[in-house]
C-alpha cells in the first residue's frame, strides 16, 4: 500500500487497524482493573492475599494500564518495515527501555520503591514516551494529523472503556464478586456492555457494513440460515 504512494489508503487503514488493537487491548484490561483484588483472592486465596495480593494486583493494573499507550506498537512495526525506517524505531525503543531501567535503579536505589512504585514508574515513562516517540512516528510515516488521530483512533478508541468502567464499579458496589461464578458473571455483563457501546456508538458507517456482511454471512453457513 506504501510502495503505491497512497498514503490516504494508508493513513485510514493505520487509524482503523490501531483502534481495533485499542479495542482488544482494553476489552480485557477494564474487568481485570476493577476485579483486580476479588480475581487475586480467589486465585490465591485470602490467606496469602493478606499479605503479597493487594500489592499484586496493584502492579498488575499499573501494567495493565500501559495497554492505552502500547497498543499502536504492532501496526507500528509494520509501518516501519514498509518504509525502511527499522532504525528510527529502534533507537525511539532504546531510548525508552534505557530510561525506565535508570528510572527504575534511581527509584529503587534512592528512595526505596517497591513493587508498586517500580510499576508506577514504568507506566509513567510509558504514559509519556510512546506518544512523544512512537505516536509521532507513526503520524510521520502515516502523514496523520495529532487531531486526525484523536478523533478517528484514540477517541473512539477508548470510549468503551470510558462507558465499561461505571458499570464495573456499579456491579462491584452491588455486590462484591465472593465467588468464581459470580466474577464470571460481572465480567460477562462488563464484556457485553463494551461490545454494545462499541457496535453502538463507535463504529464508522463503512465498518457498520462491513460488520452486516460478516452476520449474514454466518446466519448463511449456520443450520438452517439459507432457509430463512
């Protein structure tokens, strides 16, 4: 698509393909955030959660969290490798896992972070570093606009996180997720409202169609859909 010199094709087929990997990645993430300490005590029960889990599920959220600044990274690397600019790429790379490690020792060295702060620190590098140095990468090869990008990746990107969210912390306030069952139940009801607001609010008229063709064409290949 590089080599044709279209680089609206292209610049549209980056802002698509990278809310998609948007979606994927915060689908997962919302429920594993806000369930973070009922997922970590049934996994390993409340005696040990007493005394490492809370930490636990706390870096594991910090991590999670790197996913809304992450997630153009495996588009990226293609774009890179299309246009010949692999070295770019690396340099912004080691550049940022240079910088989290020395974040990290000063962090641990000077001021005695633990688990929880070293987590912390890397996802600020990485709040801040991926849409300095990466982003702007991608907007370079793509041609893209910062407002372009807002409005037709990152926005759309997230607000079904945004609406998934309340939701989670209205079941959680309902009642707390004691049971395996029950956990499954929440994040259920959280994956189905994510779906529904995606399909709802944030899909563009073309992927609307696009999404049409793909039901019908199951209902076609099901028993009895070429009846009906």
């Amino acid at each position: 698509m590089h080599a044709t010199g279209q680089m609206e094709r292209l610049r549209h087929a980056f802002f698509r393909i990278t809310r998609y990997v948007l979606w994927a990645f915060l689908l997962p993430t919302i429920p594993l955030v806000v369930f973070r300490d009922e997922a970590w005590r049934l996994y390993i029960g409340a005696t040990e959660y007493s005394k490492v889990g809370a930490a636990t599920a706390t870096v594991m959220s910090l991590l999670l969290a790197k996913a809304i600044a992450v997630f153009p990274q495996p588009v990226l690397a293609q774009l890179v490798a299309a246009k010949n600019m692999t070295r770019p790429l690396a340099l912004r790379v080691v550049f940022l896992e240079t910088s989290t490690v020395v974040a990290t020792l000063y962090a641990v060295s000077q001021h005695g972070f633990g688990a929880v702060g070293v987590a912390a620190v890397t996802l600020g590098i990485t709040l801040v570093g991926h849409p300095l140095l990466h982003w702007t990468l991608g907007l370079q090869i793509t041609g893209a606009r910062w407002s372009e990008w807002l409005l037709e990746t990152v926005l759309p990107g997230c607000i079904p996180a945004l609406v998934t969210v309340p939701v989670c912390f209205g079941l959680r306030w309902l009642a707390v997720p004691d049971s395996i069952l029950l956990l499954g139940a929440f994040g259920a009801i959280a994956c189905a409202v994510y779906f529904a607001t995606l399909i709802l609010f944030c899909l563009a008229p073309n992927e609307r169609e696009d999404l049409h063709k793909v039901v019908a064409r199951a209902k076609s290949i099901l028993p009895g859909g070429a009846s009906s």
